[in-house]
C-alpha cells in the first residue's frame, strides 16, 4: 500500500524534554489509523512532530514520498495535511461562516465549498452567523474539522476529536469520518475513546513511554482484546 504518511526512527523533544523514543509507524493512502495509550504516552506529539511543532526532530517522517525532516512547518502543511488539535483553535469573535473563509489552501487540488461543508453538518448551516464563542462544544468541534476540510488537506491528523461530546455528537462525528474515507482521505486520530475508534480504524498503533509498543489490524481487533485491557484498562 502506498504509504500517505511513514515514520521512522523518530524522536522528538521539547526543550530538554526527550518525549518520543524510536517512532515507527506507516499509514497507507485512504487509511485510518488510530493511535492509541494513555494520556502522556507521546500520541499527541506524534501528531505535532509530522508538522514540526515539536522543539526538534531526528528520523525520518515521509509525507507522500517526501521527507519532511528539517522542512519548515508551512512547507510541510502545503504537501497538504490538515492538523486539528484537541483544543480546536478556532476563532471565538468571528461567526461559524466567517471561520471556514479564512483558511488557506494547502493543495492544489482545493478544498471542500462552503456547500459541501454543510452538507456534511447541517448543524454549521443553522449556526453559520452565530460567534464561535456562542457554539456548543460540539459544534465546535464540527467547525475545527471543516475548517481543515476546507483547505484541500488529505491526510488528515485529528486529536481527541470526541472527548467531552455528547453521544449524539460523537455518532456524527464518526458518520463524518466514514464519508471522508470512502471519498479516499487518510486519517490519522488520536482517541482516548475506544468505542469510538475502535469501529471507524483499519489499524491501531498503541504507544506507551514516547514508542510504539504494538500495532495490529482492526481483523485483529479481538484477538488483542486482553493485551488493550492490559495497556490500556478498556
């Protein structure tokens, strides 16, 4: 399978702080792939180091074929990956339309309308003149992912994108991970909830202590039902 994003031998720190330890992971085009451990355990740093958000960087992280090791973070976001982070960054002053007209394109290819965006949440049509202050966390959350949807960005780094929803939320969020795959996105999520992830992923890769300490498909999902409770108490 061809690789959209592949990492190896990574390490990572922030300032003196050594917080990833030998990285190795490989996500195929049109996969999702959910990383999986315990708060602490380098997950979300995974996801900062593909951009170069981290202090520094050694390895290798191929996006596309390209390598992005001592790439600028601008030049890494125009291979075209999208990055929503667990405290979704959206703009409180401006309204929930206003948001998805700001971001840039990052591919050539261009990003999804404003139609298409709430086509997909309906929710964000309804609110599209309210502040972004005004939203539930939920539509929130809905914006911080079109808006990332908007930029033509096909690997997709989503974390902790359902934590504190309500379950209505987190079942739409799960539908709208499903469309995005079978229109050939590749996602990469970060979850702390297993019921939502275990159902949308075709691999796990579980991290403990900034290294990846088992990787398994969702065929084997069952079979590691044990070695999940022991790693991760679900």
């Amino acid at each position: 399978m061809t690789a959209a994003l592949e990492i190896k031998g990574l390490h990572a720190w922030y300032g003196e702080s050594h917080i990833l330890h030998g990285v190795d992971l490989h996500v195929g085009q049109g996969e999702v792939v959910t990383l999986l451990g315990r708060n602490g355990a380098g997950r979300t740093t995974t996801l900062r180091a593909v951009l170069g958000l981290t202090g520094s960087r050694k390895g290798s992280i191929r996006v596309n074929g390209a390598e992005t090791i001592g790439m600028a973070t601008h030049r890494i976001a125009h291979l075209g990956i999208g990055y929503c982070p667990e405290e979704r960054g959206i703009f409180a002053s401006l309204s929930c339309e206003e948001n998805l007209m700001l971001p840039p394109r990052v591919s050539s290819e261009g990003g999804m309308s404003i139609d298409e965006i709430y086509a997909m949440f309906p929710n964000l049509r309804e609110r599209a003149r309210s502040q972004g202050s005004r939203l539930s966390g939920g539509e929130q959350q809905m914006l911080a992912v079109a808006r990332i949807l908007r930029t033509g960005a096909h690997l997709l780094l989503l974390d902790e994108i359902s934590e504190g929803l309500a379950p209505v939320i987190v079942s739409k969020l799960g539908e709208m991970i499903r469309t995005l795959k079978a229109k050939g996105y590749t996602v990469v999520m970060v979850e702390q909830n297993f019921r939502f992830a275990a159902p949308l992923a075709d691999r796990f890769y579980v991290m403990e202590h900034g290294s990846i300490v088992e990787s398994f498909s969702a065929a084997q999902l069952r079979e590691k039902e044990a070695t999940l409770h022991e790693l991760l108490g679900v």
